[in-house]
C-alpha cells in the first residue's frame, strides 16, 4: 500500500510540473508583456521598456520560469498588475467561498445520488426508474446556465421566493450563515452533480445485484433491508470515490458560470473577471490551482480506492 501511494504521488508531482510549465509558456506567447495592458495600448516605448524592466519581463522566458517556479515553493503565486493586489491573497480571499458553494453542492449530490442509485437498482425496469433516468437524462444534458436561468425565473422573478443574487458578504462565515441567498447557486451546482452520480450509482448497484455474494446473503434469509444497506451499499459506493474525487475541480471550474450567472463573489467569478480584464498573473495562478486539484483529486481516488479495495492494490 506505502508503495502504491509513493508512486502515485511521484507522478501526481510531474503532472503538476508538466502542467505549470506549459500554462506558463503560453501564457507568455500570448502576452509577452502585460505592460500594454496594463498601461494600455497608446503606452510609450519608454513606459513599456521601464515597466518591463521593473517587474522583469526584459529577463529571458527561462529566467523568468525558474523566478516563477521560486516564488510558487514559498507561497508567492505572482502580483496583478489590474488589481493592484497579490495573487496569493486574492486566491486566499475567494477561496473560501467558492469552496463552501462547491463542496455543499456536492455533499447534497452524493447524499442524494447513492440512495437513488440504489432504489432504481432494485425498482429497475419499473415505470419510477424510468420516471427518474428521464429526469436525470435531462438535467445531465442541460448546461448549468440554462437551468440557473430556469431556476431565476420560477423561484426569483415569478414565485419570488427566494433572492436572484448569491450572498455577498465578504466573510465565508457570513455566506454560509445567509443560507437563503445561496439555496438557488447550490442546488443549480447540485442537481448537474446529482444526475451524472446517480446513473453511475444504478449501473453499478445493478452489476452487484448480479453477483453471487448477492444470491448467497439471499439464500442466507436476510431480508431486503438488510442486503441492500449492509452488503450492496458497500460494494456498489466504490465508483462514488472515482467521482467524487474528480469532482474536486469544481472547486474552480465547475463553478465559474453559476458563480457569474449568481454573481457570487467566489474563483470562479474572479476567473471569469480576469479572462475579460486579460489578467494574466490571475489566470496562470488560477489555471495552476485548477490542475493542483485535478491532481489531487486523482490521487486521494486512488488512494481511497486502493484501501477500500485490495484487489486495485495487486
């Protein structure tokens, strides 16, 4: 087991590297200086050569990386120029936030998608299972705008039940505690989650209906109860870990539309004001925090997987 998880994480580490180096360097053949938009298109020669001398975009494109990989090992993820703020405590700022929308979505997704998952195992070919894989069907193939935008219409503007705009209070203390602001963003978060969780939890409840330890506790009299929550829960929750642990990149990805569409003040908006402000410190850091958790997310899978099941580690 130590030397499963010592491999995957020597390999964890050189994605992470692969990935950096190459956000880097396009972003840099992109923008090779972001002194004209910082100091605009009009900027003189002379304002563009001291700019770039002072923050040092006059070095070669390998200083610069070795400067920029130093700075990454003692916490330093570059400064935005547009911002007039470091990147390290604008991440720190927005973190939290986007964490909370993030991880509650998901938490009401798999609360809600193993249990589902198995009673449409047992119900299958019954007209509930095919009420529910259509309704999964259809909020697995709409994009989250779309519903967020259904959702605002219905609760916000008709029934005019709950607020069109995510909380905006500056601590994550505060946004968790003003619950009714953040029902809309989350569940908009959630039942994307819900569906594609729920259809892996049915297929895979439905391959261990089919196995013989099944049959065996059958045959043993337990009853229904007893063998859907104390054997087929178990075995059929392993490809939950795969998932959720992919699902880690949401932290910032999965939520750049519903944070913009909400205007919830989280990574995600941040990212989507960077794009359009061509901030390219922010979005390398941002880009860098989005494979970190891929990453991790793979790993900690793996891992989870591996103790869980002794067959992965053979």
């Amino acid at each position: 087991m130590l030397l499963h998880v010592i491999r995957r994480f020597a390999v964890s580490v050189l994605v992470v590297l692969g990935v950096v180096t190459i956000t880097f360097f396009l972003l840099r053949l992109i923008s090779p200086s972001p002194a004209l938009v910082v100091l605009g298109a009009k900027a003189s020669p002379a304002a563009v050569e001291a700019f770039n001398a002072q923050y040092g975009y006059d070095r070669s494109l390998f200083i610069q990386y070795v400067s920029y990989l130093g700075g990454l090992f003692t916490g330093d993820l570059g400064y935005s120029h547009k911002l007039a703020q470091s990147v390290t405590d604008l991440v720190g700022q927005y973190l939290g936030k986007s964490v909370y929308l993030s991880s509650a979505a998901l938490a009401i997704a798999v609360s809600a998608a193993i249990p589902l998952g198995i009673f449409q195992a047992v119900h299958r070919k019954k007209p509930i299972d095919y009420a529910v894989t259509t309704l999964n069907f259809v909020l697995y193939s709409m994009p989250s705008f779309f519903l967020g935008i259904i959702l605002l219409q219905v609760f916000a503007i008709t029934l005019n039940w709950l607020p069109a705009e995510a909380s905006q209070e500056h601590s994550t203390v505060a946004v968790v505690l003003d619950w009714k602001h953040m029902l809309l963003p989350v569940f908009t978060l959630a039942a994307v989650q819900l569906a594609g969780f729920s259809r892996y939890m049915r297929s895979s409840a439905l391959d261990n209906l089919g196995q013989d330890y099944i049959r065996l506790a059958r045959a043993k009299g337990l009853s229904e109860r007893q063998l859907r929550y104390r054997h087929l829960l178990r075995n059929s929750s392993l490809p939950m870990i795969t998932l959720v642990g992919l699902s880690l990149p949401a932290l910032v990805a999965g939520s750049v539309v519903t944070e913009s569409l909400f205007n919830y003040p989280g990574l995600g908006l941040l990212f989507f004001h960077s794009l359009q402000n061509q901030d390219y410190p922010v979005l390398l850091a941002l880009t860098l925090l989005g494979s970190v958790l891929v990453v991790l997310g793979n790993f900690l899978a793996d891992v989870a997987s591996a103790a869980a099941d002794p067959r992965i580690r053979r």
